[in-house]
C-alpha cells in the first residue's frame, strides 16, 4: 500500500521570519494526522530555522530545488551536499523552474541522480502546457518526460521517488483539472509508462501526486482517485488551509 504524502511548495514567499510563525502556528495540528506524509518545503534560507521548529513532530522538510554538482563554482547555487542532513525531500523540475530558468529534461535527470547520492528523496514534477493539453498531446508529452526523468534510474530508485503531474494550466489559476482526468493522466500515462519501462510493480509502488489549484474545497475529488496518492499544493501550503487540506486527506483515504 502506498501511503498518502502531501507536500507544499511555498515557491518565493515568506521571509524568515514569516516561515518561522507560520510554522509554529501549524505544526503541531499538522502533527496529530496520522497515516498521511507530511512535508513543507519553504525556500532555501528558511530550512535551518524550519527544521529546529519540526524536531518535536514527523513532518518531513523539502527544498524546491537544488543543482547536480556537490561543490565548484556555480555562484548561486546550491548543492546537494548542502542539503543532506538538512532536509529530506527535493523539489525537481518543477515547471516554473523548466520555464523561467531554462531547466532541462536531461539537467532533471542529473539532479534526480544527484539527490539519490546523497540520500535525498525527489519529488519530480511533469505536466503539459495548455496548448498540449487542448491539442491532445498530454499522453505524448508527459510519457515523454517521465522517461527522460527516470533515464538510468534502478527500478528501487523509481519505487522510492515521488512524481508530482502538475497541468501547468492548472497551476495558480484557480482552474485544477479534474478527480477523473487527473487519475487517467497518472494511472494509464505515468504507471503506464513506468510499467513499460520497469515492471507493473515499481508502477504501482510509486507514488504519485497532482498538483494544480489544490484547495481545501477539491482535496477530496483527487484523494478519492484511487492513482493519486497525494498533492502537491503551492498556494493553499502558504495558510492554515494546508491542515485543512491534509485532515481532509487522511479522512478520505481512511488512515
Ligand atoms: P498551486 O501550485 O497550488 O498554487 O496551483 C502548485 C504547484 O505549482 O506546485
């Protein structure tokens, strides 16, 4: 069985300062919900701070990025190195980052490997853009990404990571895409390519998220999908809404 993971992504927001109160105010409700994973991944200067304040709990901690290489002169970025021992998770290629900093599937590739060396668990993201998306090229397109993401990966390796589908036109636009849509997109799409790739039991031990416009209000039309095991939530993680959205979640899928 796979257990549920919801994880939130607070992109650029929140100062120290901000991460440090928001936490405080959240983390003990977020605490006592049980059977679902919980992880917070706020941006990179917070995670210190973050990670002293969830030393009582089980909620897991995440950066949003991070580069392939352990050290050298890469100004600005960070190494996974610098990120083992502080969290657990990582956010890879998300499709902000694909479309504003020029990320690559082949760079995805080589920070999936990088995170693996060091003992770090991806959440990889995929999604069509809405021009894919109304002229059918979903299947194709997202397919295509989850290949070139797991290219040279052990079947072991795949069983462990997350994939986050993420439509791009459903991210912040209020529009998520629907229970059914999303649960055909992640079960015959995404297993359906891992299957292919490795066997039909690494595809049904992975864990896959949606993410897009994820609300308190919609959580439960994802969770009731039966290949959808968790979200990735950006906005809704920022607020109180995110304990909302995890109770709701461990509600619907009976933990
Ligand atoms: P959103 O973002 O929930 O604000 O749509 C999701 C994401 O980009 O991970």
């Amino acid at each position: 069985m796979r257990t549920p993971i919801i994880a939130g992504n607070w992109k650029m927001h929140k100062t120290i300062e901000e991460a440090v109160a928001f936490v405080r105010e959240i983390r003990f409700k977020l605490n006592e919900i049980k059977g679902v994973d919980k992880v917070i991944c706020p941006p990179f200067v917070a995670l210190a701070p973050v990670k002293e304040l969830l030393v009582p709990t089980d909620i897991g901690l995440g950066a949003q990025n991070m580069y392939f290489e352990e050290q050298g002169a890469y100004t600005g970025e960070i190494s996974p190195l610098m990120l083992k021992g502080l969290c657990q998770y990582v956010i890879l290629g998300h499709s902000e980052r694909r479309a504003y900093f020029g990320e690559t599937d082949e760079g995805v590739n080589r920070k999936i490997k990088a995170a693996f060396a060091h003992g770090l668990t991806p959440i990889v993201c995929v999604g069509e853009s809405l021009e894919q998306h109304e002229a059918g090229q979903t299947e194709e397109w997202v397919s295509g990404q989850v290949r070139a993401a797991l290219d040279g990966l052990t079947a072991d390796q795949v069983r462990s990571l997350i994939i986050a589908y993420e439509p791009i036109w459903a991210i912040g636009t209020g529009k998520a895409a629907t229970g059914a849509g999303a649960n055909a997109v992640i079960g015959l799409t995404i297993r359906g390519t891992i299957a292919d790739l490795y066997d039909q039991a690494t595809a049904q031990a992975v864990r896959v998220q949606y993410g897009g416009s994820v609300k308190p209000n919609n959580i439960a039309e994802f969770m009731s999908q039966p290949d959808i095991d968790g979200a990735l939530v950006g906005g809704a993680s920022l607020k109180p809404d995110f304990v909302e959205i995890v109770r709701i979640s461990a509600e619907v899928k009976g933990v």
